[in-house]
C-alpha cells in the first residue's frame, strides 16, 4: 500500500478500480463528557484521538479486504479523508486496486528491494500488502 502513483521498482499490470474502507464513528457518552472538559483547557483531547486511530486502522483493514477480493496484490495512490457528519466523525481510506510485479535486477527501473523480491504472486492468489 503506497500513497504514490508506482511502486518504485514495480510494473503495474492490471488495475483492478477504486477501493476504499468506511466507518463512522461517536463516542461513548463518559469519553464525551470528558473530552468536554478537556476542551476548556485546550491541548490535545485524548478520547478523540482514540477514536480517530482506531478508525484509520478500520478503514484501511476494509479497503485491503476489498483489494483482496479483487485480486489485487497493491493498493496504489492510497489516500485518507474524514469529516463530521453531526456528532459524529466519519473515516474514508481510498485508493486503486492494483497488481503489480517485480522489475528484475538488470532491467530499466530495478530497485534492489524488486531485484531481491521473488516471482509475482498468481493473479488471484492471496495479496500480500
């Protein structure tokens, strides 16, 4: 998974359309009315914090599961949005399903870590992102 348009060192051989992952979110009734009182004295407000990681980690464990169905062994162009809707916090991971393969070493474009990495897995076998 790469936020970049290539995977340096890699040919992309199929694209495989849009993934993304969703979620939304609120907090328990105690973190608010805590956070609440965090907010006056400004800072960081730790139960939202939580609450974002956590999301990140959700919707980008969505968008490879989604990848993984189509056969995808990357995600390319991999990017995060969020926003509220309400008291709410919503978490979008988005990105391009893709299959790519290794450059050999000795080939335009090698890398030593394509050089090192071994024959593509089977398009449809299990990714490995």
């Amino acid at each position: 998974m790469v936020t970049t348009n290539d995977v340096p060192g890699y040919r992309v051989q199929a694209i495989l359309g849009e993934v993304m992952g969703l979620t939304v979110r609120s907090t328990n009734i105690g973190s608010s009315f805590t956070a609440g009182f965090r907010a006056i004295g400004g800072g960081e407000i730790p139960e939202y914090t939580k609450i974002m990681y956590e999301s990140r980690h959700e919707v980008m464990r969505r968008m490879v599961a989604e990848a993984e169905q189509r056969g995808a062994n990357a995600i390319i162009m991999m990017r995060f949005d969020s926003g509220a809707i309400g008291q709410f916090s919503e978490m979008c991971a988005y990105g391009t399903a893709a299959v790519i393969e290794p450059i050999p070493a000795g080939q335009p474009g090698a890398t030593p870590q394509s050089a090192q990495a071994g024959p593509p897995p089977a398009y449809g076998s299990a990714p490995s992102f």
